[in-house]
C-alpha cells in the first residue's frame, strides 16, 4: 500500500540561492498524482550529516517528518494541485535554500487494494498516547466518509481498523478503533501513519448522537444531517478531532 517503488522516485525542481554555488540536496516524491488519504513519501537526500530540514506544504495536509527530518509522509485529504517544500540550511555557507515539487490529489478516495494479496495479516494494537484525526471528506446518497488516521507511526503499511466495529443504534453511531492491521509480506518497513477510511450509511436528515472509542476512552457528540450538508457538534482537541466541523452534500 505504502511501499515506495524506487523507480517512480521523480526528481523535482529546486529553487536555489543565488549566492549558493554547491551542489544542493535533492527532494525525491513517491509519486505526483495520488488520491485523497493516501499517504506520499517525500525524501531529501545530498544534504550533510545534521542538517535541519523543515517540510511544508501550500494545503491542510498532515504532515509527519522522520526524526532525523531528511524524510516525511503527506496525507492531504482535499483534491487540488500541491507545493511539497523542504527547506533547509547550507552547511557551506549558513544560507536559507529550498527545494519542493508539485503533487495532484485526485477526487478519488485511497482504498488499497493491494494488501489483500498479502497472506500474513498482523493484528497490531495502538499505543495507548495515540491520538486519531479524522477528515470528513464525502457526502453522498450513500452516505459519509471520514478519512481517519493515527498521529504515531507504524511500520509495514498500516490500515487503521475503523471501520472494523461500527455500532448503529437508534440514537446513533459509536465506532470502536484500537489496532492497526500490518502487511508485513507486502508493506514498506518505513514508519507511517495508520490510514483508514470511516463509512456511515443510512443517514436520514435528523440529528445523530456520535461517539469515538479510542483505546477504552470514549469522545462523543453530534452531527446534524440535512439535504445540503452535514454540521458536526464535536469539541475535542485531542484524542480524537474532527476538521473540518462541516461538509458540504456533494452537488450542493
């Protein structure tokens, strides 16, 4: 799902200081076209031992930089043309350089579909200070999709289980999320965030009660559902969020 196939590595074009005259590190992505929720690598390399590296982007995305900063993983959860930038300081001369290439998100939502190939299938639990931002990015007829994803990192192309224990009562939706699944015959050892993609269906216009478990600590509140869009009453500002508090029914 996250693997980072090495030949679709594309060198991206540099902005370089006029005063700077050695050779720069170059930024690497894994791929210029990807879907909303789907995670893209970004890699420096060619910069000295040490050498801070700060990433940013001209969107909402989540960003989660490596710790030695020469890497980090984008998520972006709305379609449009994006600026990946690394900036960072020469070690030749104390000087500002940057250097950053465009991506472009797609309407589509990320659902691998590769991981289904794999055979070894690892249940991993959630360390208990994680946190889960969720993204309501579509709704539709068929109802509302979250994109949701941790904010610690696994290895081997996690898939955030939330989708996993969805209960539906007459009040509302609670839905359970503790573990991640891991493909380790198919997935990237890279560290990144858990992804997963949270559906409620059978949505009528009324107001719903509804509630996050996360590692045995419930969040709850309201989302209000009419003909044009649908308002969330959610106060949280950890353990589970939800940004944007509303979302536009599609074609309104």
């Amino acid at each position: 799902m996250f693997l980072i196939p090495t030949l679709s590595f594309l060198i991206l074009s540099c902005s370089k200081d006029p005063a700077a005259t050695f050779d720069k590190p170059i930024l690497f992505l894994s791929k210029t076209t990807l879907k909303i929720g789907e995670p893209l690598y970004a890699t420096l390399t060619g910069q000295a031992y040490n050498t801070n590296v700060a990433w940013s982007s001209n969107s909402g995305g989540h960003i989660w930089p490596t710790p030695n900063t020469d890497s980090a993983i984008y998520i972006f959860t709305s379609p449009g043309i994006y600026t990946v930038k690394a900036k960072f300081q020469s070690h030749i001369n104390g000087s500002n350089d940057s250097t950053d290439g465009n991506v472009t998100v797609t309407d589509s939502i990320f659902s691998d579909s590769a991981a289904a190939t794999c055979d070894v299938i690892v249940v991993k639990n959630l360390t208990p200070d994680d946190q889960i931002n969720l993204t309501p990015v579509d709704y539709s007829d068929t109802g509302l999709v979250f994109v949701a994803q941790t904010t610690n990192l696994y290895n081997h192309s996690p898939l955030l289980n939330s989708n996993g224990e969805i209960h539906v009562s007459e009040s509302g939706f609670e839905v359970d999320i503790s573990s991640a699944l891991i493909f380790p015959c198919s997935g990237s050892a890279a560290l990144a965030p858990a992804v997963g993609l949270v559906a409620l269906t059978g949505l009528t216009n009324r107001t719903y009660t509804l509630s996050f478990k996360l590692n045995y600590t419930t969040y709850s509140g309201t989302m209000t559902v009419s003909d044009s869009n649908i308002i969330f009453n959610w106060t949280y500002t950890s353990g589970v969020t939800i940004s944007p508090l509303t979302i536009q029914r599609r074609g309104h």
